[in-house]
C-alpha cells in the first residue's frame, strides 16, 4: 500500500503535465498538496514534519530558484537596454560558411557558455537561428539539445552542488562516510568528466542528423568528434581541482568556441562574415560597442573566476562561511546557504554595475522591471518547488519527539522496491529514471533534489560501495539533463521566443526518440563504469 500511495502520487504529476497539460509550477503545487496528505494520512506524519520540510526544501532550493531570478533580471536588462540585440547581430555573423561548425558553436559552445552564466538558450537563440536561415523546427530543437551533455554545470554548477551537498547528507547519515569525511566537488567532478565526452558527441550527432540527416551527420563528423574530445579533456582538468569544478561549464563553452574557431580558420573558411547583415544591423553594430553589450556577463564570469580559482577564497568562502539556517528541518540539521559563494548573489551584483555601463534610460529600467515581474514568479517558484516534493518525500515518517522515522519514507519505500525488482541490473535503468524525473521537474537540479536521494538509497540497499552509489546517482544525473530535450516547459519557451506556440509538439516526437537512444547508450555506459572504476 505505501508504495503503491508513493508511485501514484508520481504519476498524478506526470498526469497533470501530459494529459491535462499543466504546467510545472501548478503540477508541482497539486502533486505537493497531494503528497503531503498522503504523507499525513498513511505515513504517520504530522503537519510540522510536512511543513517543515516543506520550508526547508524552498530553502535548499535558493541555489537554483535565486539564479533564476538574478539570470532572468539580468536578460531583461540586457534586452531592453539593447544589449541583447547588439550580441545577436554578432552570433549572426559568426562561421556561415560551415554549418556543421555553427551548429556546436553556437548551440554547444555559446549555448553552454550562456547557460553556465545563468543565461536561458532556449529563450536566446531560437530567434538568432530563425534569422540565420534554419527552419523554425531547428530553430526550437537546436537550443533545447544544445548543451545538455552540460546540465550538470548549468547556472554555475549548482546542480553539481546540489549533488554534492545531498551525497553528503545521505552517506553521513548512512554511516557511508567516516565521521568527519566528506564527499568533495572533485571527488564526484572526476565521475561525472566520464560521461562527457559521450554524451557531447551523441548530442553533437543529434543536432547534425536534425539540420541535415544522414548527409549532415556526414559532412560534420569532424567537428562533432573535437567539440567532444575538448569537452572531455577540459573536464577531466577542472574535475581535478575543487574549485574549478562548478566552472566546467564556463570552460567547456569557451574551450568550443575556440575550437570551431581554430577548425575555421585551418580550413581556410570566413569566421566572420558582415555581408549578411541588413542596412539597420550594420548601423546599430557601429552605434553599440560589443564590449559594452557583453559586459553584464563579463563581470560575472570575472566575479566567479576572482572568487572560485585562487583555493584560499574559494575555501572560505566555500567551506567555512556557510552562513546556515538553522532551526527550520524537522530533524534539526542546518541548511548551509553560502550565499557569499554562490552565483545568484553575483549575478545580481554584475547585474547592478553593468546598468552604470549599459546606462539604461528610465523608461529601459521600468520596462526590465516590468518584464522580470512578469517572467520571473513562476519560473522561480517551479524551480523550487519540486525541491520542496523532494524534501517531504524524504521526510515523510520522521517523528521529531523520537528523532528517528517510526516508518519507512516515500523514498526508502521507493528504493527498497527497486533494490528487490532489478538488483545487480539497477545501473542500467537508472538514466532512465533521471530522463522521468527532468521531464516531470523540468530541471536537472530539480530532478537531482527530488530523486537522488532514491538513486543513492537503493544503491546502497544493493551493498554498493562509496565511488558506485556516486556512478549509479550520476547516471540518474545525467538522464535528467538529457531530458532538456523533451521538457515541455524549455520547449515550449524556444517556440515562444519566435512566436511559433504549437510546433514545438513536432520537435517532441523527434526528440523522443533521441532521448531514448541517449538514454539507452548512458545506461550502458553506468554498468562498464561500475565495473571498471573502483
């Protein structure tokens, strides 16, 4: 019976966002409502458990629900002030010689490179490839597939972050770990490095066979195979260092870029080329510098670079000013903030230096505030809300007068299930629970809040090690990400962003079927490495 409670109320979410096309704000509410009833009602939990976890979980949710508050306040800015505007004429110009070069420069190395900042690709180049002269299916597709292979190092690592901090809560409480031991940034880094470059090729592939099919997959082998062997060797670099981890994403995209760029001009092709700019663009690239446009996300990523790469900063302000919650869970541990570290402090920050230089009219300022009221809540609140799922979930069960669970949680029912149903073979479904799980929460650090926890437990039900719960809980990482692809919410932002609500269904089909077949080959690729890496 608790099983059978806690797998329906999954699929009442997944109901809600298929059948009734609800979105994931409003999916999450319900599917929140339902499971805390179901918690109180048949899991012996008491409302202060349920409320308290739910707090909680909003809390633990500020490094990904406070970027996306500071990202979309600084695009706002950018595109009303006219920045925005200024970049794009610039990405249009870039490698039109070669198609096969565009495409993983602009959707994996840009497309990383921005959404490792906090930017939102989905959202900033759809309209780039429409007025580049790609179809409005690629438009949509190229954008959403892009850089998934780097969802982990999204918004400044915070998925990663978001990882890390949850192994270690789970393996200290498991007795995994050795008192006063911890898992490290690059301890899991150097894990996740291994599905880079795997799953960047597949990626790079997949966007080749959509613009061109076989013929296009042909013609841009070539730099599909170096966007995936840079990918691969600057991870296996960052991973080894912790404070270099969460900016994996930043490297990777900018180790792309300079590739397809090298690949250009070894091939004798134009990098840029300004003749296919109308009258209008060539007078607006003179009247607004592109150092000035760039400049928001040229602080940031100085800011994050001053505050990650030398050790003794990133220590402090990392490990030792934590600046903790305390008093809000319902077994008494502290959530550690780290906003001094974390990236939506500064993105804000960067945000309010670059309207000295971008100096915006007043009419410029109320319309970015305008359009960040009406962006912003619901965007921020889906981010956040599965991470609260997520929290009462594992919570569900606890007694606070006893300070132990008087019955097994949602997601010990959970674990324990898929521990006795697939044993030995749980390595080879797992990316498909993470593929379910971005599809329903529409995030991977979102995904990673409401089921590593899972991943880990039944892993550790099966009696594997440290180094192979981490393996199989990355897998589940990483299905998530590739589930970006089918995400109805990043979808149906790339159709809006060119006016084309509808054929964003189109893509779907298509995408599918590539999510299955990267998921299929991730799942083999999580067995060889638990049989491998001891």
């Amino acid at each position: 019976m608790p099983l059978f409670l806690t797998l329906a109320c999954i699929l009442l979410i997944v109901v809600l966002l298929v059948v009734f096309k609800k979105s994931a704000d409003v999916s999450g509410i319900i599917g929140l409502i339902v499971i805390a009833v179901v918690a109180m009602l048949f899991f012996n939990t008491s409302f202060e458990v349920v409320a308290r976890s739910t707090v909680a979980g909003f809390i633990k949710s500020f490094s990904v629900s406070l970027i996306v508050a500071t990202s979309l306040l600084q695009m706002a800015l950018m595109e009303k002030s006219g920045a925005l505007k200024r970049i794009i004429i610039f990405i249009k110009t870039i490698a039109s010689e070669n198609k096969a070069v565009q495409i993983m420069l602009i959707n994996i190395g840009f497309g990383t490179l921005m959404v490792s900042v906090g930017a939102t690709p989905v959202s900033l180049l759809p309209p780039i490839l429409l007025a580049m002269g790609y179809s409005t299916y690629v438009a949509i597709a190229l954008p959403a597939i892009g850089y998934d292979s780097l969802c982990t190092y999204a918004l400044l690592g915070a998925p990663i972050v978001v990882f890390v901090d949850m192994a270690n809560s789970f393996m200290q409480k498991a007795g995994i770990l050795a008192a006063g031991a911890e898992i490290t940034l690059s301890e899991v880094g150097q894990i996740f490095s291994y599905f880079l470059p795997l799953t960047s090729i597949m990626i790079g592939i997949a966007m080749l066979w959509i613009t061109g099919k076989w013929k296009g997959v042909k013609k841009g082998i070539l730099p599909c195979l170096l966007t995936g062997v840079v990918i691969g060797i600057i991870s296996y670099f960052t991973s080894k260092v912790d404070n270099l981890v969460v900016l994996t994403g930043v490297f990777c995209g900018i180790g792309v870029i300079i590739a397809m760029l090298c690949y250009l001009k070894f091939t004798g092709k134009k990098i840029i080329d300004k003749s296919i700019l109308t009258k209008e663009e060539l007078k607006y690239e003179k009247e607004f510098p592109l150092i000035k446009a760039l400049s928001p996300w040229i602080l940031l990523i100085v800011f994050i670079l001053v505050l990650n790469v030398p050790k003794d900063i990133f220590n402090q302000l990392y490990r030792v000013w934590l600046f903790p919650i305390n008093g809000i869970t319902a077994d008494n541990s502290s959530i550690s903030t780290r906003f001094l570290w974390n990236a939506y402090t500064w993105i804000l920050v960067s945000t309010i230096i670059s309207i000295f230089i971008l100096r915006p009219t007043k009419k410029q300022l109320k319309e970015t505030a305008s359009t960040w009221l009406k962006r912003a809540p619901r965007p921020v609140f889906a981010a956040a809300i599965f991470f609260a799922i997520g929290e009462v979930m594992n919570m569900t069960g606890y007694n606070m007068l006893d300070k132990a669970f008087t019955t097994d949680s949602m997601i010990t029912e959970l674990a324990n299930a898929s521990a006795n149903v697939f044993h030995s073979a749980y390595g080879a479904i797992v990316g498909f629970i993470g593929l379910f799980g971005g599809f329903i929460t529409g995030s991977e650090a979102s995904a990673i809040a409401m089921f590593a926890k899972y991943a880990m437990n039944t892993a550790a039900n099966l009696g594997m090690a440290r180094t192979t719960i981490i393996i199989i809980t990355a897998g589940l990482a990483f299905g998530s990400g590739l589930a970006s692809v089918i995400s109805p919410a990043k979808l149906q932002n790339a159709a809006a962003s060119i006016d084309k609500i509808g054929e964003e269904n189109k893509v779907i089909r298509t995408a599918f079927a590539f999510s299955m077949i990267f998921t299929i080959a991730l799942s083999g690729f999580v067995i060889i490495l638990i049989n491998v890496v001891k």
